[in-house]
C-alpha cells in the first residue's frame, strides 16, 4: 500500500518536471497545423530546423551563441520571479548594458585585454542595474506596477540606443562615407572576449552557465537569497520577521537588471564588437530579453534547469532561420510558437498545483496532521524549488 | 523656434490630431477596464491590437469593404479574449505571464501573416471625415471636434456608455461584486466564471477595435509592430484612470496630446533629436504612475483565480 503511493508519488514528479516539454510539444503541434495551413510539409520544416540548430558543430556552437543572453536575461527573470516581482525589462536592461559597456571599450584604448573586458561586463551590469532598479525602486517605494513601468523603460531605452547609434556614438566611418547604419565602432581586438575557434561560441557562455550555478547557490545556500524569497513568498509575515521588505523587492529587480545588462555587454564584447541595431525595436537584442522570460519558464524559473532550457529556445531561434531559408517560412512562426509555448506553461502550472495538494494531504493522513505553519517554513528551506 | 508652437493654428492642430490619436487607446483601455474591473488583469491587449490591425488592413484591401475589415478585428479579438478567458478563468494561469505569452504570439502571428499575405506597403482607403452638420460651423473647436472619421465619434461616445453599464446596471454591479469580492458574489447566486468570460472577450473586442482603428482609421497601413507599445501604454491609462471610463479617458487625452506635441516638434524642425521626442509619452506614464501609485485602490480580486470551495 505504502510502496503504492510513493510509486505514485514519483510518477507524479516526472510528470511535473515533463510538464514544460510537453507544452513545447503541444505549441510545435499548434505550429505543424499552421505549417499545413500553409500548404507546407511540418516535418520538412521541423527538420530544417532541427538542422540548423544541431546539423554540424558550427550549428551547434551558433545555438549556443543565442542560448548565452537567453540564459543570463533568464536567470535574472528567476530571482525577479522569486522575489514575486515580474520583469519584462530585459530587452531596456540589455540595451543599457550594451551601451554603456560600448562606450568604455571605445572611450579607453589601449588597456590590456582582460582588464577592459572586465571593466566592460561590470559596466554593464551597472546599466542593467540602473534600468531595473528605477522600476524596482519605483515599485517598492511608490506602489508602481513593474510589469508596466519595465515595458516603458524598454521603450525609452530603444529611443536612447537609436538616438545614441545615429548621433553621438556613431561609426565615424560610417558618418564619412554619409551611411545611415545605425552602429558604433568596433572594439580594439584586444578587448574582445576570447572565442572557442573555429566557431564563434566564446567565453560568455562559460560565464553564463557559471552564474547559473552561482545564482542557485545565492537564492538557496544564502541569507540573501532567503529573504528575496521570503518576501515574494509572503510580505506581511517577512515584515514581521524584521525583514525590510521594500528593500528586498528593490533589490530583486535590480540584481534581475543586472543579468540583463551583462547579456547585452557579452553580446557586445562576445559577438558583435560593437553595437548595432537596425532601427527596429528588438533590433539589437534579437528579441532576447522577452525570450528569455519564456526559457526561465520553461527551466521551471529554476536557475539550473534554464541551462538547457536556454538552449532549447536558442535552438529554436537559431532553426527558425535555416526554415525561413529552406521553406520560405518566416521565422515570425517561432516567435508566435514561443507564446504560445508561455502560454501553455502557465496553463499547465494547475495540474502540478492540483497534484501538490493532493500530495499533502495524503502525507497529512500518513503522518500526524500538521500542527502551526510548518508547511509554509518547509517551502521555504526546501531545495530546488 | 519654441515660440511657434504656442501659435494658434498650432496648438489647434495638437489638439485636433490629439483628439484622433487617443482613440486607440481609448478602445483598448475602456476594454481593459472592464476586465481588471472584474478581477482579470489583461496583458495581451498589445497582441489582440496587432492581430487586430492587421486583420482589418488584410480583409479591408481585399474585399474594399472597411466595416468588414472592422468587423474581423472584433472577431480576432473576441478570439484572442477567449483563450486568454480559459486560460486565466478554468486553468488559474498566472495572467501576467501568460499575457506575456498572448502578446508574443499576437506579435510574431501578426509579422508571419503580414510577411506571408501581403509582404509589401500597400495602403487602405481608410474611413472619410464625417462633418456632424451644425456643430462643425462653431467658430474655432467646431472642425476639431466635429470633423472626425467614424472610429474616433464611436470611441468617444464608448466612454459614457461604459460609464453607464459600470455603475447603473445589474451587469456592472456583478462585474464589480467579482471584481471586489468573488466569494461573496458567488455566495449570492452570480457566476464569477460567466462575469469574467464576459469582460475579456470584451476587452478583446475593444482591442482588436482599436488596432483597426489604427490600420484603417488613422494610419491606413500596416506595419510590422505598428502599435509599438501601445496596448501596454492603455493598460497603464486604467490604473492611471482609476478602473473608472472617465479616467481612462482624461488618460488617453493627456497622452496623446502629449504625443501629438512630439508630431508637432517634429513636423515645426525644433531642433531637439527625433528620438528624445518619442520618448516623452513613455516617461510621463512611468512619472503619471508614480505619482497616482501610492493613493490608488485596485479591485480587490485583480490577478487572482477564482475557486468555489467544496
């Protein structure tokens, strides 16, 4: 009977943590339907873009290339997540970072390589801190709802950039020869990060998966980490604890912002060497700072499991792209799919709650009930989750 | 330079065009208005504008029929409430984010369709000025107010309309009973689930409304993104407004005449950068948010799930 149970119990938690694959599942289902629609063949487009993404060890190392800012942007929405603050802004953060570790590496020359790169990753965090911290302030301190003053900072941030890209930070290149690329110049070659050649994956990814590791000791192993999660839990009772709740709140934006930035400096420093848009919105982040949101959802918003997560989604955007080119299908498809992916996520998060209940209540019965509270405290210490 | 803008043809001009600029705010924020009255916070309104838009762009050029063109955009919206109502009312999702996930699939549906139909910049004949006779001959306001397509008088006349079902029919009493306190309105024999259906397939329709307004009312083409933020914007005007129409509607004036300012700075050559210009409407919501924010009284029940007990 007991054995029974607990066979179930395990059952019950594969299925949980397969809950997002099953998700993505239903979406690239939603999406071979479309495919139809469109009188194109699912499963050759499926395997363009599987292809594109895994086909050969440059494909594979260009699917890394996306999944580093997908993954830094998501482990920020991770902390956000836990401190029960939701951050859209990580397309504003990355674009800060970006610009204002662009402007180091061309202000400074001349300085050895792994000092301006250093200087250059914490300048950007700095801007992707700034640009989450004004919501986070904001929200803490005068009640403004972040998920709106973050999508507003992301559209002032774009205006910055383009104003930037196109005035004071232009190309001088560009400007002589009249050109209207809205770019800057490039980083001396010393200040480039180093890169696993002949693939153009470099030492961001490293530092990304790095972090994450580092971000799951922070919000689980730390005093830190407590309190951002004690207050997303439950606010009256951190304040009774003698936690400063407005604080915390703050500061999980503004350590959230803080990835963000450094995605946008990586991209600068790793990929591009120097910043460049092409006057639309998502221009220069490729639309990472809203993926990144759905491969942290997708990792279950834990910190390590958006490892492969981040992958996946940059698996995806990296195949979208040989799909366009092999069936003439835009790669907007993805983008939709990706919502779509969101979408089912959230909606399956009832059947792991409707399960959690269920599993408490059988341990009510196997155990003495619960006497107080400790189940809420038992949340909070428990690992992983 | 500066001085010109405080010539008269000029500021009539502000407000005439932000008179018509505000209407696709003020189809998107009534709408939004009515779900967050009744406890649902609806992010996708940006994705049911975009889808919206390029609905009546698409069915308007092909069959030259503009009201068929509006009609669809009701439609996608009304499509895009549903999900987002079985999403967040039978599946509890978390609604922020899964209005993060609406709009991304509005938007990247809404490129795909653009780039697969049509692929190029074609535009709309869009909806004529309408002069309501007599009222337009009064001196100064007349042709502001009066000269207007079809879509603008409509969505100003929404405002007291929604006013009205609000606050002086059962309906509105309901839709703020649940808003309020769904237990106690369940308790009392209404259908939280039925109320809430209802406010966002509503909130829908106003939004893919005012994405055709946009497409075949005021722009008269469609472009990729084309509401940049826009729907964001008018979920901001119902918190700025206070959950009441009036309020939404002082919101969407504010800043589309604030928005028409930047046009007019652009259009008069004062020298200040394009970019710095557009940004304006988007700082003074964040300033209009943080100033409205401490003395502001959210529906009780907003973002949270309804379940009956037992």
């Amino acid at each position: 009977m007991n054995n029974q149970k607990s066979m179930k119990f395990r059952l019950g938690t594969i299925v949980d943590a397969l809950l997002p694959v099953f998700a993505t599942l239903a979406a690239l289902l939603v999406g071979a339907v479309m495919l139809l629609i469109l009188r194109v063949n699912p499963i050759v487009a499926y395997k363009a873009l599987f292809e594109g993404a895994f086909g050969s060890t440059n494909a594979f190392a260009e699917t890394l290339v996306k999944a580093t800012p997908l993954l830094l942007v998501g482990l920020g929405i991770c902390i956000a997540y836990r401190g029960n603050v939701i951050n859209i802004g990580g397309e504003g953060q990355m674009i800060i970072g970006a610009l204002l570790s662009t402007w180091v590496g061309l202000r400074f020359t001349g300085l050895p390589g792994w000092l301006m790169i250093t200087i250059g990753m914490l300048v950007g965090i700095l801007g992707g801190c700034v640009w989450g911290g004004i919501p986070g302030i904001l929200k803490a301190y005068f009640n403004v709802n972040e998920i709106l003053s973050t999508v507003m900072m992301n559209s002032i941030a774009v205006q910055l950039m383009n104003f930037f890209l196109t005035g004071p930070m232009m190309d001088p290149a560009q400007a002589e020869i009249a050109s209207q690329i809205p770019q800057t110049a490039r980083l001396e070659e010393a200040y480039r990060l180093p890169r696993f050649v002949p693939t153009r994956l470099h030492l961001g990814a490293l530092i990304a998966v790095i972090l994450a590791v580092l971000v799951y000791i922070l919000l689980w192993h730390t005093t830190l980490g407590y309190r951002i999660r004690a207050v997303g839990q439950n606010p009256p009772a951190s304040r009774y604890a003698g936690i400063k709740v407005h604080r915390y709140v703050a500061l999980s934006l503004i350590l959230s912002g803080a990835f963000s930035g450094l995605a946008g400096a990586i991209q600068v420093y790793g990929v591009n060497f120097r910043m460049i848009t092409d006057g639309s919105t998502t221009g220069f982040t490729g639309g990472v700072g809203f993926n990144g949101i759905v491969a942290a959802l997708f990792g279950q918003l834990h910190p390590v499991l958006t490892i492969p997560a981040s992958v996946l989604f940059g698996a995806l955007l990296v195949g979208a792209n040989t799909m366009q080119r092999v069936v003439q299908i835009p790669s907007a498809l993805i983008m939709a799919l990706n919502g779509l992916v969101v979408v089912f996520v959230v909606s399956s998060e009832i059947w792991r709650k409707r399960r959690q209940t269920k599993r408490l209540s059988i341990a009510d019965e196997e155990e003495e009930p619960n006497h107080g509270n400790s189940n809420e405290s038992e949340y909070l210490t428990e690992d992983g989750r | 330079m500066i001085a010109d803008l405080f010539n008269l043809t000029v500021l009539l001009g502000i407000l005439a065009s932000g008179i018509r600029l505000a209407t696709p705010y003020l189809y998107a924020s009534i709408g939004e208005t009515f779900s967050q009255r009744s406890g649902v916070l609806n992010l996708g309104v940006e994705g049911q504008m975009l889808l919206g838009a390029f609905a009546a762009f698409y069915v308007s050029i092909n069959t030259g029929n503009l009201w068929l063109g509006v009609l669809a955009a009701m439609a996608v919206g009304a499509i895009m409430g549903l999900a987002m109502a079985f999403v967040t009312v039978n599946l509890h999702a978390k609604q922020g984010i899964s209005g993060i996930g609406f709009y991304l699939f509005g938007l990247g549906m809404s490129n795909l369709l653009f780039q697969l139909l049509v692929g190029t910049v074609e535009t709309v004949r869009g909806f004529p000025k309408i002069d309501i006779p007599l009222l337009v001959n009064i001196p100064i306001i007349g042709s502001i107010l009066f000269s207007q397509n079809i879509l603008v008088y409509v969505a100003f006349l929404l405002v007291p309309a929604a006013w009205f079902v609000l606050n002086k029919t059962t309906l509105g009493l309901n839709i703020r009973a649940v808003g309020e306190n769904p237990e106690a309105a369940d308790s009392l024999g209404v259908s939280v689930a039925r109320v809430r259906y209802f406010t966002i397939i509503l909130g829908g329709t106003l939004s893919g409304l005012g994405g055709a307004s946009l497409s075949v009312a005021l722009l008269n083409v469609f472009q990729q993104n084309m509401t940049a933020g826009l729907g964001f914007i008018a979920v901001a005007l119902v918190y700025f407004g206070g959950w009441r129409p009036w309020g939404a509607l002082a919101g969407a004036l504010l800043f589309s005449m604030v928005n028409a300012l930047q046009l007019w700075i652009q259009v008069l050559g004062i020298p200040i950068a394009t970019e710095l210009a557009v940004m304006m409407p988007y700082i003074l919501t964040i300033l209009v948010l943080t100033v409205s924010g401490r003395k502001m009284r959210t529906p009780s029940a907003l973002t949270k799930p309804f379940e009956r007990e037992g």
